[in-house]
C-alpha cells in the first residue's frame, strides 16, 4: 500500500512539473534592471520579443523582507509604472515615491512573456 501511495505521489509531482514546463513553454524571455538615481528607482525591460514584451511593460516594486527575494513575505509598494522607448531601450521610471530599505522591479508574466526580478538595490 505505501509503495503504491508513493508512486502516485511520484506521478503526480511529475505532472505538476512538466505542467508547469510547458506553461512557460514559448513565452518570450524578459530582464528587468533597477538602478537608484537620485535615490528613485529607474530600469529597464529587456526581451527576445521587444514589442509584445518590453514596450508598454508592467514593472512594480517589491520591498525585500528576508535576506533574499522570494519566501512569499516580501511586499508589493503600490508603486508601479510601464515602460516606454526612450533612446533605444524600453525604460521605466516611478518618479519619487519616498521608498526606503531593499527593493526590487518585477515585470509579470503575460500569456506571451515569463515574469522577471531584478536584483535587489537598496533606496533612501
């Protein structure tokens, strides 16, 4: 009975991991950049499919809780902006919303685009 019990758990983890694989399967590569200037966030979105990807491209601002990004305490600020082309790259830029401690740029993933973070800057 606990072989059998086993070796379904191994099926359906195989399933969720090639469903998960095809998922993203065909979406369009994404990188997101965060640099501070002047203390204010600003980046840019870089992508293999530049007009579905990077051009109007949804970018918001995490603030970092743990050491390091992800484990699901990490906050999403409200401040987002989308990218427009300026100069050749596709940037974004959130103004000055007065943000302090770690930080990190998220684009999300679309049907055609996987989803992307940025490394984690420190602002304020």
């Amino acid at each position: 009975m606990r072989a059998k019990l086993l070796t379904i758990l191994g099926l359906v983890a195989c399933v969720v991991f090639v469903n998960d694989a095809v998922a993203g399967a065909g979406k369009a590569d994404t990188q997101v950049t965060i640099k501070s200037e002047g203390g204010d966030p600003i980046g840019t979105v870089k992508s293999s499919n530049e007009a579905k990807c990077a051009d109007d491209r949804l970018v918001k601002i995490y603030k970092e809780k743990g050491g390091e990004q992800g484990g699901g305490d990490d906050v999403y600020t409200g401040v987002s902006d989308s990218t427009s082309l300026s100069n050749g790259k596709y940037r974004w830029s959130v103004g000055q919303p007065g943000l302090n401690g770690k930080h990190y740029a998220r684009a999300p993933g679309t049907s055609k685009c996987k989803a992307d973070n940025s490394k984690t800057i420190t602002l304020g």
